[in-house]
C-alpha cells in the first residue's frame, strides 16, 4: 500500500478498497463457519467451502493487521480477536496447536491432522501480536512504521531499498 504501488491517490483508494473487500471476505470464512477452511467457492446462494480443511494459514491475520495500521479502524483489532478466538477454540491442543480436516465438524481427535505448522507462531500469531501490543497511540504506531519498513514472508521488518516518505 506505502511502498510505491502507485502515486495515484485514486488508484490507491481503490487499492484500499479492495483490501477492506477482501478482508471482509477472510473474516467471514472465520465467522460463517467453525473456522476459516483452505478455500470456499461462491454461488448465487452465497459461500460454500470447496476444501474444508484448516492449515493455519496467517495471511487473514497479515491482512487485518496491515489494514489496522494503515487505516486506524478498530474493526480490524476487534476482527483479529475473533480470529484469535476461533483458533484458541478449535485448534489448540495439549502441546500446540493442530490443523483440521473438516472445518464444519467438531475438532474431535479424528479430525484433526497431527502437525503444527511454523507460519501459525512465526507470523498469524507474531500479527496478532503485533496488533494488541499497543494501544494505536502514534507513537506505539511508529514502533514499526509502514513507510520505512515492510515485512517479509515470516513477518519480519525489513526497511526496503527506499523509504517512502
């Protein structure tokens, strides 16, 4: 969104919008069923899940932290506890935490998959994280500035070849 994907403002509150779409739509995969399935399919009647298992995939949490930060809107801290929420109840075990088979079943033994992915810690939780540890202030929002950093594939801050100032 900050780093040059365009210097044209209305290209970019279109780019932003399309964002806030998108994540809309990541959000409802976690509220319209148990949690959010690997891929859903749309049809005049509405969403349906195409393949209902859950990896623990981080990029639904990647995207309400980034749109929290660019636009300030509290509706994408109170989506990412939701988020939060939905894997504390279904995919935490004894030890960690699990995948699942079928979202739209109970998280029962026999439908779990018996791996932890690294992504759920190293970047959904590390987001999370990121997304409570202040309190929106200015300054706490500086900590990691948008416009001087950018965060690779494991949610690290990197500062890019230019700033964009």
């Amino acid at each position: 969104y900050y780093h040059n994907v365009s210097s044209n403002a209305t290209e970019m509150a279109e780019h932003l919008s399309v964002a806030k779409q998108l994540a809309d739509t990541c959000l409802l995969m976690y509220t319209k069923f148990n949690i959010a399935p690997e891929s859903v399919s749309f049809s005049p009647s509405g969403m349906d899940i195409a393949n209902g298992n859950n990896f623990q995939r981080p990029e639904t949490a990647e995207s309400l932290y980034l749109l929290w930060r660019v636009t300030g809107e509290r509706r994408y801290r109170e989506a990412g506890w939701t988020v939060f929420r939905k894997i504390e109840q279904f995919l935490k075990v004894d030890g960690g935490y699990t995948s699942l088979l079928n979202v739209s079943s109970d998280p029962s033994p026999s439908n779990r998959i018996d791996k932890m992915e690294s992504f759920l810690l190293a970047e959904a939780f590390k987001y999370l994280y990121l997304m409570f540890v202040d309190d929106n202030s200015a300054a706490d929002r500086d900590k990691i500035n948008l416009r001087r950093y950018v965060f690779n594939t494991e949610a690290h801050p990197l500062p890019p070849s230019t700033s964009v100032e």
